[in-house]
C-alpha cells in the first residue's frame, strides 16, 4: 500500500477520533449541567452534588466546619444576629483574618434552604459591586450548609426605618438618600452593567443591609436567577414576598426585571414615608382597611398636589424637597401597575440623580389592565411567597383583596 495513503488515513482516523472525544465531552458535560439543573429545581443536593456546583465559583474561600464553629462559639444564642424560614445568622470573629463576619447557617431539614444556599453562592459568588454584600466564604460537609458574609454592623434598613434597633432616632434624609442611591446602582449593575442579567426577585427593605457608614447593601440572593441580557425581559418562576411583588407575578406566577423594578418602587416609597407596604387607614365605621402604600401616596398625595406631606413625618420637615420629590414620583413610577410603563432602572438612577426630567404621572393611579377593572384596596402583609413552586393563580382570597 502506499506509503502516502496509509499516512492520510491515519491522520484522518486521529481528527476523527479526537473529535469524537470533544463531542463525548460536550454531552458528558451538558448531562451534568442538565443534572445538576434539574436537581437544583427539585431541591435535591448530597454534599458531592453541592461541592460540583461549587467547583466552578470562584472567589469565596472553603471553610471547615470547626473553623466556623470556632468563630461563632459554637453557634451560640449569645452569637445569633436573627432567625429566617430557612436557617439562623450568627455573629463570628474569624481569627486568621482578624475580621468580623455574618455566618448563616441553612437549616438541614429545607429543600428550599438548600437550593437557596446553591443559588446564592453560584450568583454572588461572581458579583463585585460596592452595592452588593461580599460572600466571603462557604462550608458544606455532613449535612452543614453555611455561608460567611462581610459583617453589616448596622443591620438591616428595615430595622432602622421601622425603629427595631433599639434607636428612637429615625435615619436622616442625607443617610436615606444615600441609601436609595446605593440600592438603584446596585440593580444597574445586575440587571444590565454585568456579563448577566441577574434577577434579584426579593428586594425589600430587611435585604438592603448597612455597613458601619450606613452605606447600603443589596443582600440574600438565594432566590436570584441569572438571565442572558437578550431574554432579560422573559419571566422566570414567581418569589419574593407580598407588598413588595409586582401584582401581576403575583396573577401570573412569574417574575422578570419589570418586576424588581416594582419592588424597588416600594422600597423608595417606604424609605420617604417610613411606612411598610401595608398601610392600614381608619374607616367611618371605626373599622379599618389595609391598601397599599403605592395607592395611598398616589392616590391622596400625588394626585392631591401636595406630595411633600407624604413625606415620613418624624423628618420633621428636615429634607431636601427636590430629592424627597424625585424619590415618591419614581418611586409611584416603578411602582405603576402597568410593567410597560414603568422607568427602566437606568432612567429611574438617572431622575433620582437629577440626570433627567421628572415623568409625569397621571393624578390618580392607574387601573392595570391585565385585570378586568376591580376594587383597589388589598391585603398587602409580609407573608413570604419564597418557594419556586408557588401556584401561577393565587388562592382566590388573595385574588379578592388584591389591589389591581
């Protein structure tokens, strides 16, 4: 045979086969992702499963579980920061480093827990922004699932505004502005300055955490999804938590960028007024009724001509009334029932910025026209709708005291 033809077909086996092993390696790898995908929407992880998906993270150190029992003393009452549905923080002192950190442990017993912690290390992991709170670390190993956080020694934003810290003092306008410009550049960045769209899906003023200067932190990203920036618009499955979610997810189970920019909405109304979403209203009858916080600033102040008096009032006058405007308008904006009409996150930081004009909204809130027109008045609680397999219609109780 010839010599030539003989070394052709050699050189054309070896392409052929070393392109089969791509191939083979492209579907093993593909298998895996389908895998761990599928597992992660079922909540189903063992430690090797989790230490796959974590293989890939870059940035956040491995602890050791005794390391972090150390720093916690052993996860002692005296240590604990607070209590959520799905595990405990505690305070830690991480000795090697000489810091002081938030350590939350996830319960062992939660499917829900343990797709949270998954999701939030495969997320924040590859986040770096001034406006994110760091994740220093993890620990996964016999059942333990933990997560250490860059300590907030000014807790929670939600403390402050509702007056849980222990301080009768409220936040001063200086500190709040700040802080609602600190929470809008953190969602440009996620939602389009970074390699990903990132949708938060929980924003709400216990999320937005503050460090020892009172700068804002956007924090808890176990219910965040990551979106290409051409799908940005599509819809992924319905969390987060009532008052603060746009109602349309609520009718529609599911959730997109539209919807953080609602939730951002609320959280500046809430910031400027110093009440939560839920607003109960004294009735003729000595009865009561609940309406929304978006309805009330709309409807009574902003379509009144006389916005400023929504302002919270132990501010005692003590604001800038351009940037107290700026915030209630955009935040009626984001909060506009009608997801096509809101401000994107880009024109919402630019009018908060004085960047741009200021929209003009009409005097009475509009009726959202995926419903048919209903009562407005709502039941707007902080029940958590946190799982992933919350139902597309809500119970027809929820449905009758929505407001639409």
């Amino acid at each position: 045979m010839d010599v030539r033809l003989v070394a052709s077909l050699c050189s054309a086996g070896a392409v052929l086969a070393v392109g089969l092993c791509v191939v083979i390696a492209c579907l093993v790898v593909r298998r895996k992702r389908r895998k761990m995908k599928d597992m992660e929407e079922a909540g189903l992880f063992d430690d090797e499963d989790i230490g796959n998906v974590f293989d890939n993270a870059t940035g956040p150190k491995r602890y050791r579980y005794s390391e972090l029992a150390i720093a916690t003393d052993d996860f002692s009452d005296d240590k604990k920061l607070g209590e959520g549905g799905f595990g405990s923080v505690y305070k830690g002192f991480l000795r090697d480093l000489n810091l002081d950190v938030a350590i939350k442990q996830v319960s062992k017993n939660s499917k829900q827990g343990k797709k949270e912690y998954v999701s939030e290390v495969r997320v924040i992991s590859r986040l770096r922004h001034r406006n994110l709170v760091q994740l220093m670390g993890w620990c996964h190993g016999g059942g333990n699932l933990l997560l250490v956080y860059e300590l907030m020694p000014n807790g929670s934003l939600d403390a402050h505004l509702h007056c849980t810290t222990g301080s009768k003092l409220p936040l001063p306008w200086m500190v709040r502005h700040e802080i609602v410009l600190g929470v809008g550049e953190a969602l440009l960045y996620l939602h389009q300055d970074w390699e990903q769209c990132v949708l938060h899906r929980d924003i709400k003023t216990s999320n937005i955490m503050l460090d020892a200067s009172y700068n804002a932190k956007l924090g808890d990203f176990g219910l965040a999804r990551l979106v290409d920036h051409a799908r940005g618009t599509r819809t992924t499955v319905l969390a987060g938590t009532l008052g603060y979610m746009d109602p349309e997810c609520v009718i529609i189970g599911k959730a997109c960028v539209e919807s953080d920019v609602y939730s951002f909405g609320v959280v500046l109304l809430e910031v400027a007024c110093g009440r939560k979403p839920a607003v109960v209203l004294p009735d003729d009858d000595d009865d009561s009724a609940v309406i929304h916080l978006a309805q009330l600033v709309w409807d009574q102040y902003y379509g009144q001509g006389r916005l400023l008096d929504a302002a919270d009032p132990r501010l005692n006058g003590e604001f800038d009334e351009q940037e107290m405007e700026r915030v209630l308008v955009v935040g009626l904006w984001c909060a506009h029932p009608d997801r096509a009409m809101r401000a994107s996150i880009r024109q919402a930081v630019s009018v908060l910025r004085h960047e741009a004009p200021l929209p003009t909204l009409p005097a009475k809130m509009p009726v959202a026209t995926f419903l048919p027109a209903v009562d407005r008045r709502s039941l707007v609680g902080s029940a958590d709708h946190s799982s992933s397999s919350a139902p597309a219609v809500p119970p027809a109780e929820l449905l009758h005291n929505m407001n639409i």
